[in-house]
C-alpha cells in the first residue's frame, strides 16, 4: 500500500498558482483531486470553483464558471470521495457489465473507473434523447456535466417540488425510462431523489450505477426503478399508477426482452 502511494503523482508548485486562480482554499480537496481539477481548468472545461450544490453519500456536487470549451453559464462537477467512499461493494455493477473488462483494484482506481462509467453512461442517456445532464468531461473522480438549473439556481429534486401536473411527469419521467432502454441502459437507482425538475421538465440524474440491459440483474433493477417512482407518485399524489402496467409499457416501448 506504502509503494503505491508514493507512485501516485502528488501536487507540484504549480497547484500553488492553480489554488490562487480556483479559489480554492487549502485542505478543501485532497491533493488528488486538486490535480483533477487542474486538468479540467487547463482543458477549458471549468474556470472557477463557485459554490457547493450538495454533500452526496458518494460524491460532493459544486458548481463552476465555464472554461472556453464549454457554451454555459455555469456547470457542475460531481467529485467522487475517495478515501472515504463505500465503493468496494459497488463493484458487481462494473463486473457485470460488458462495457467495462479490466477492473483496477485500487480505491482510487476503483472510483476512477465508477466515474467513467458515469460519464459513459451519460453520453448514451444524452445520445438517446433522455433528459440528463450532458457529461462535458471527466478526469479520475471528477466528472464535469451540465448544470441543471435556472439563473444559477440549482433545480430541486422530485421530492422537494410541488408538481402542478403530476400525472404528465410521471409520463414525462416513464418515457425518459423507455429512451434510456432503447439506448440499452437500466438507470438502476432511480428514485424520487435523483429526479430534478427544472421547470416542468423532469431530469434524471446520478447514472453512476446504471447498468446495460444484458447485465444479468437488468430486469430486476428496472422493475425496482419502476416500483420507486410509480410509487412515490401514488403516495404523495395518489395517482394509483401500475407499476407493473408502467413495466410492461416501458419494455414494449424498447423492445427490451432480457
Ligand atoms: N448536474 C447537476 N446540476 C444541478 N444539481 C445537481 C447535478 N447533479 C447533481 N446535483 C445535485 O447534487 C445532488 C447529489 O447528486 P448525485 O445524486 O449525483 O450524487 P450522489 O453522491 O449519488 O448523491 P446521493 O447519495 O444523495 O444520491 C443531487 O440530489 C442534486 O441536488
Ligand atoms: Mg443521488
């Protein structure tokens, strides 16, 4: 472990100057991610750290000024934990998929490789017409994507809004499920908290653990992601939605047969 670590490259005298320039104060990022960061700033991807959006289980959310690379007024970066991340359990949902052969077994490898895959699984969503945040950039446990916001404002989930029409969201949400399909993605942890809306308009969002249809617990998961939302509309708007009708739509629609 001690070898490792001293292979892992450690901060030159020019995150000094990066610092100054990202605002960043001291012990803010582990050195790691410092470097990460200096890698998106120089790509053109970011130009300043702004604000934090939200403290996730895995991963801290900020938002950013833009570099010249990127036509947006701001946008958000996902950085994955690394020492304190849970990510050994998640390795089954790369194992299983076929999209991602070679593991690596080191902590920071690990969250490397589940940031990619976010970043991967994002582009397919976006392909595919599936409102998600468009991925920009990623670079080891820093993912760079689309701000989901208005004027600055970070939308607010699913289950902080008032919907005025909740019946064509859920609708809205259930296409977005059967577009992701076709793409041959399970968003496999959908829910009403990894749902924002900005305006009227449902985003889904966190597609670090979405799997590919051929993964062997696809059906499942995506009956799972049906039942949390179908009943979260039926809890907190009694909309007495079919989870199992809701299912068998979204296949129909995708021709998904696993
Ligand atoms: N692209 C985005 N634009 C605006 N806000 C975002 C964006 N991505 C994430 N957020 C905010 O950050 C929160 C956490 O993001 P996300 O769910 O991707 O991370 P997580 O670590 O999996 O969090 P959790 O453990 O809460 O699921 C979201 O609930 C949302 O409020
Ligand atoms: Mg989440």
């Amino acid at each position: 472990m001690a070898r490792r670590r001293s292979r892992e490259k450690q901060p030159s005298r020019e995150d000094y100057r990066l610092k100054e320039k990202l605002k960043i104060e001291e012990g803010v990022f582990e050195p790691r991610t410092m470097l990460r960061l200096g890698k998106l700033f120089n790509a053109g991807i970011i130009s300043s750290m702004e604000f934090i959006i939200a403290r996730g289980k895995e991963a801290d959310i900020y938002a950013a000024m833009p570099g010249d690379r990127v036509d947006s007024d701001v946008v958000a970066l996902k950085i994955f934990r690394i020492e304190t991340s849970n990510f050994r359990r998640r390795v089954a949902y790369i194992h299983g998929d076929p999209r991602f052969g070679k593991v690596r077994e080191t902590l920071t490898g690990i969250v490397g490789e589940w940031c990619k895959k976010e970043y991967a699984n994002l582009q397919l969503a976006n392909a595919g017409g599936v409102h998600a945040p468009k991925p920009y950039a990623f670079s080891g446990n820093v993912l760079a994507m689309e701000f989901v916001g208005t004027g600055g404002k970070p939308s607010a989930r699913l289950r902080e809004t008032e919907l005025g029409n909740p019946a064509s969201t859920l609708r809205a949400i259930m296409e977005d499920v059967g577009r992701l399909l076709e793409t041959g993605l399970v968003h496999a942890d959908l829910s009403e908290y990894n749902v924002l809306m900005k305006g009227d308009v449902p985003y889904l969002i966190d597609f670090g653990q979405a799997v590919s249809v051929e993964h062997p617990n696809a059906t499942d998961l995506l009956r799972r992601d049906i039942g949390n939302i179908t009943s979260f509309f039926n809890k907190r708007y009694a909309l007495g939605a079919d989870a199992e009708t809701a299912f068998e739509a979204a296949r129909k629609l995708s021709e998904f047969t696993a």
